[in-house]
C-alpha cells in the first residue's frame, strides 16, 4: 500500500474515533524539509471546525491515535498550528521491496483512469514532406503520454489527423509537377511558393519513371491531382516508416477528406445553426467564438465557398466525441497556442466542459545541436534535419529520452554530438546505466557463485543505512509518480524521477558496498534492493518508450 494510502486510511480511522468526517480540503504530502519527517498533513486545520476545538489540540489527539495504531509508523509530531508530521518505520519502506518483485512488469500501474476513454492525437504533420526533429518531440510527448495513461488505467486510442483537403496538399502537388516538368527540359518558372527538398524532386522522378512524359498532355488541374496524390501516398508511407522506427504507433489514421465525404462538417454547422451560435454574413459563414471569450467572431466557411481549417477542427472534435471519448487531447507545436481558446469555445459550442473534455500540450521548438552549431530548419526551404536522420544518427532511445527530458513547453537544445557519449553526464546513458548496473552486479555474484536469497521481512530489515532508506522510499514513489503523470497530462515527470533514481543509485553504489557487503544476508537483501530498482528503472523507461538494456 502507498504511504499516502496508508495513512489516509489511518487517519480516516482516528478520525471516525472522534466522530470526525475526512475532510474535503486535506492534503498529504512530502513536507519542504526531508528533517520534518516522510509526510506531513493538515488534516487537523481543516477539521478543527468540525470537531469545535483548536487545531492544535485536534493534532495531537490525532497524533497520540496513530501512534497507537500499529508498528508502521516510527514518529509523529505536531508542528505550528497543527500540522502533523509523519515518519514510517523502516519495515514500512522494506517492504516495498516485496512488492515490486512480486508485481513485475505491473508495478506503478494503478487505476486511476478506470472507466474514462480518451483519445490522444499527436505528430498530424501535413503529408507535404518528411518528419522533421519538432515532430519527433510531439510524437515522443503524444506516445509516451498514451503509455502512462495506460498504465493508470484509462480506456486510451491514439490517432493520426492527416490533413489531406487543404491549401498545403495543392501546393505540394503544385511542387511537384513543377519538378517534372524541369526534370523533362521543358521550359519552367519557379512559383513563389512551393517545397523546395529535394524529396520533392525525387518524388517527381518517381512520376517520370512510372508515366513518362503523360503528365504533360494532361489539363494543368488533372495533372496536379496525380502529383498530389503520388506525393500524399509516398510521403505518408514514410512519415508511417519513420515513427516506426521510432517506436511510435497510431491506432487510427483519420484524413480530413473523410470528414467531408461523410458530411460530417455540414452536420456540425446544422448543430451550430441550431444552437444560435452560427451565422451567415457577407457571403461567409461564422462561428460566434466571441460568446466564448474569444476577441471575435471566426469564419468557418469563406466568401468563395473555401472551408477554413477552423471548421475542419470543429468537425474533428465533433465527431471524437461522437465516437464516445471522453477527454480529448491534442498535442500541438507552441505556435498554435493562440488557437486553444478558440477550440476550447468549440468546445463549449459542442456541449462538453472544455476544461474537462479537452487537454491541450503545446510542445515547444528543438535546437539541434552538431559541432556546437544550431542547424537551421525550414520544411518549405528543404533546410530540415529529419527525424529519420536523427534517430539515425544517435538511436531511438537517445531521440525518445532527450524529446522527454524537459517539459513539453519547454525549449530544449538537443545535442547530436552530447548523447551519443558513453559517459555520466549523458542523461540516456545515465539512466540506462543503472539498470545495467544491477544487472551486472547480479552476473558478478552468479561468476562467483552467489545466489541471492528470496526476499523476506526477516532479511530486508538489514536495510537500515540511510541510503538503503532513501533507495527504499523512492522506488515506494513510482506509482504516484505514474498517477500524477497521468493526472497532470506530463509524462516528463516520468522522466524526472527517473533520474533521480537512477543518481540515488549510483551513489548508493559508491558507498555501501554490495557483494562485499559481508555475510550472506546482507549481500542478498542489497541485491534484492537493487533487483526492486531496476524492475522500476525498466517498467519507467517503457513508459517513455525507451529500453533498458542489460550490458553497456
């Protein structure tokens, strides 16, 4: 049971004792100072009223009855105006030890979620070129994210959007059939505004090598169908090569062209009309945003019939919801952070609680680093280090780990040069390393003979340096780390406590020694304890997506 758990549920106890209610407003948490004991509570504050005495005096009628609940806990003190500081005992902390090996694989996964569907949706990168690195950090966020809520327990899909029907896609056809056509000699002029890569000229060879010089006896219109449609196709195919290179998978690929097919956008404008949240005027037709706060009015569909992307992304929604989940999220570059109100009113024209039914995370640009140079990027200009590249370069589990190493609204700087080093100060190779390191020193006992006993009470209560104790209570923590990942919608914190435990590690390795510990029980129960974290070290880096690899 977590400590949290456990002593909410003997508080609860005490507190029935005195014909208390739990209040509403408790809080239980890790006190500022590591002096002031494991937990600290406020529980006699907020109850004070309720049981019409003083906090203080509620605190220490608290205090005495949890002292007299059982061994678990070592000391409880009263501070300031009630506030009650709680210290386990040891044997509490060891235990967690049998926990984690009895559950595996299952340690950290709790319930939290049970009974929510939510649908995640991330990377939707236009098919107009291949994935760049900022992609690559939404795909790391949206991927890992769909992993911790999972393992909270929430009911999770995960989706591609592929914008199929804009203004990009004819851009893009038009880019292509302007290649061709230079690639055939024939007389050209370069448009203003077109992808430059040099993908698109090989996907313009691609065309020549399969038609030959048929697309140019075709009407100029037809003919950028058939290069948007060879260009969208082979561009997805490698956008879909590329996550999966990078351990990333969608359960659902949505093009926006079934959008309109199926008429879902007109029935969404209906259900608006309806509402009297939707209007025509001069020639186009408008969302009233402002009776959501927005500054003014949207347009959805404009004056020559053109749908706005807006109306699209009002359809989306409206049709997720419809498929029955209940919280939305959308992982988007920080770029689009002007555009959350306006879907949070869309939102709210739906029917739904924005605040509760769509969670929006913003994933802020990367600096990639080589040489100690940034690398300029630009899709349009063809300037752009893919993804593919980069996962390339420095591996799957580098990429995934830096992507999540700092909040997602964070700016980061991601060194090509810095993460392929095999040293401390490389964050993916530190954390990797701890669990190599316990899976090395269980091959250097088994060289030398050694079989570590089962793990019992009797043995781990040798665990009493404070070290042990620190190890102890951190690897308790990792299920309410994946609860408040969950929760908070940030699987970064994922990747936080990791590290630090992964440091707590490494500096427990460098002060209690562990096959030289001394007698046999001792080495077993250190052994045992490192055996606890790296089951933790391994069940977190699955959560970001990474793995952990025996030898180093």
């Amino acid at each position: 049971m977590r400590a949290t758990d456990h002593l909410r549920g003997l508080l609860e106890q005490a507190l029935a004792g005195l014909a208390i209610a739990w209040p509403e407003k408790t809080t239980i948490e890790p006190p500022r100072e590591r002096a002031h004991g494991d937990l600290a509570t406020n529980v006699a504050m907020v109850a004070a009223k309720q049981a019409k005495t003083a906090p203080r005096a509620l605190a220490e009628k608290l205090r005495d009855a949890l002292l007299a609940s059982g061994t678990d806990l070592a000391a409880v003190d009263v501070a300031g105006p009630g506030f009650l500081n709680v210290t386990f005992a040891p044997a509490f902390w060891q235990r967690s030890v049998l926990e984690v090996l009895g559950a595996g694989e299952a340690y950290g996964r709790c319930d939290t979620g049970r009974g929510t569907r939510v649908q995640v949706e991330y990377v939707s990168a236009n098919p107009t070129g291949p994935l760049h690195i900022g992609h690559g950090r939404g795909a790391a966020v949206g991927d890992s994210l769909a992993r911790v809520l999972r393992a909270a327990g929430y009911d999770v899909a995960t989706e591609y959007y592929i914008n199929d029907a804009g203004r990009q896609m004819r851009i893009l056809g038009q880019s292509i059939l302007y290649r061709y056509r230079e690639l055939l000699g024939e007389p050209v002029t370069e448009p203003e505004d077109y992808y430059r890569g040099d993908y698109v000229k090989d996907l313009a060879q691609e065309l020549i090598d399969r038609d030959g010089r048929l697309l140019l006896e075709m009407p100029e219109e037809a003919a950028t169908d058939v290069c948007r449609l060879h260009g969208e196709r082979r561009i997805l195919d490698g956008i879909k090569q590329d996550l999966a290179d990078f351990r990333v998978g969608h359960e659902a690929w949505f093009p926006e062209s079934t959008l309109l097919a199926a008429g879902a956008v007109e029935r969404t404008f209906d259900d608006l009309r309806a509402k009297g949240l939707a209007y025509d005027k001069d020639g186009a037709f408008w969302f009233a945003t402002t009776q959501f706060g927005d500054d003014k009015d949207r347009v959805l569909v404009k004056s020559g019939g053109e749908l706005t992307y807006f109306a699209s992304d009002i359809a989306y929604h409206d049709d997720k919801f419809h498929r029955g989940f209940d919280i939305l999220v959308d992982i988007w570059g920080a770029d689009h952070h002007g555009y959350v109100p306006r879907m949070k009113a869309c939102v709210a024209a739906l029917g739904r609680d924005p605040e509760k039914s769509l969670k929006v995370i913003l994933v802020q640009l990367v600096n990639l680093l080589k040489g100690g140079e940034q690398i300029a990027m630009s899709t349009r200009a063809g300037k752009f280090e893919t993804l593919a590249d980069v996962v390339a370069e420095v591996g799957a589990d580098a990429a995934r780990f830096m992507f999540l190493s700092r909040k997602s609204d964070s700016h980061l700087d991601f060194d090509l040069d810095a993460v392929k080093e095999k040293s401390m100060e490389n964050p993916v190779y530190y954390v990797q390393y701890a669990h190599a390191r316990v899976k090395s020193l269980f091959a250097k006992a088994a060289e030398r003979g050694f079989a570590p006993a089962t793990a019992t009470a009797d043995m781990l209560a040798l665990l009493t340096t404070p070290e042990d104790l620190e190890l102890l209570k951190l690897v308790e923590q990792y299920p309410d780390t994946v609860a408040a990942a969950a929760r908070a919608f940030s699987p970064h914190l994922v990747s936080f406590y990791l590290r630090d435990l992964a440091g707590r590690l490494h500096r427990y390795y460098t002060v209690n020694p562990v096959l030289t510990a001394g007698d046999d029980a001792l080495v077993s129960a250190r052994l045992r304890l490192l055996e606890a974290v790296a089951v933790v070290v391994k069940n977190g880096l699955s959560l970001l997506g990474v793995s952990a690899p025996d030898k180093m």
